[in-house]
C-alpha cells in the first residue's frame, strides 16, 4: 500500500499522523472532561470523604452527648453548672478568681 506513495507523501502522512495524535493528547488532557479535571475531581472527592467522615464522627459524638442528657440526671447537672452557671436551691458561688487592680 505504501509503495505506490513518494517519500514526500510518506512524510506528509507521517507529519499528519503525529500532529493528529499531539492534537488528541492536548484534548485528552485540557477538554472539559480530560485527564486534569478527572484527578482535580477525585482530590475533592477524597476531601469530602474526608470531611463526611469527620461530620460523621461529630455525629455521633453528639448522638451520645444527646443519650446521656437524656439518661444521666448526674451529667446534665454537672453540663449545667458547668455550662451554664447554675446552682442548687440555697447554694452560693464565690467567686475568687479576679484580682484588684492596684493604681
């Protein structure tokens, strides 16, 4: 077949040939659904994988923060003095930790 070409027509399609394949590796790799936005695409994947395990965690985190409010009277007592400055009937707080300023 290729003995009937000139070795001008031969490296005409030769030429042909690798500037069609050089045009198809560009477009493989810069098309909108190229080789760079398939791996850009699975670096965000891995960080929301990343970031739905770590929600996952405070999930369940909260989960069983949420169970022992419910069914420990011990812990919530201590989250809400703690947390939120409360007291029992007839308790006082002192507070000793501020200090004078001396001019």
């Amino acid at each position: 077949m290729f003995s009937q070409f000139s070795h001008r027509e031969h490296k005409q399609f030769w030429t042909i040939c690798l500037i069609t394949l050089a045009l198809l590796c560009l477009w493989l790799l810069f098309s909108p659904n190229g080789v760079i936005r398939y791996y850009r695409l699975r670096q965000e994947i891995a960080v929301i994988k990343a970031e739905a395990a770590s929600l996952g965690e405070q999930n369940k985190a909260l989960a069983e923060e949420v169970r022992r409010l419910k069914k420990a009277p011990a812990y919530l007592e201590d989250v809400a003095r703690d947390e939120y400055g409360l007291i029992r009937q007839n308790e006082m707080i002192f507070d000793f930790s501020r200090r004078s300023e001396k001019h």
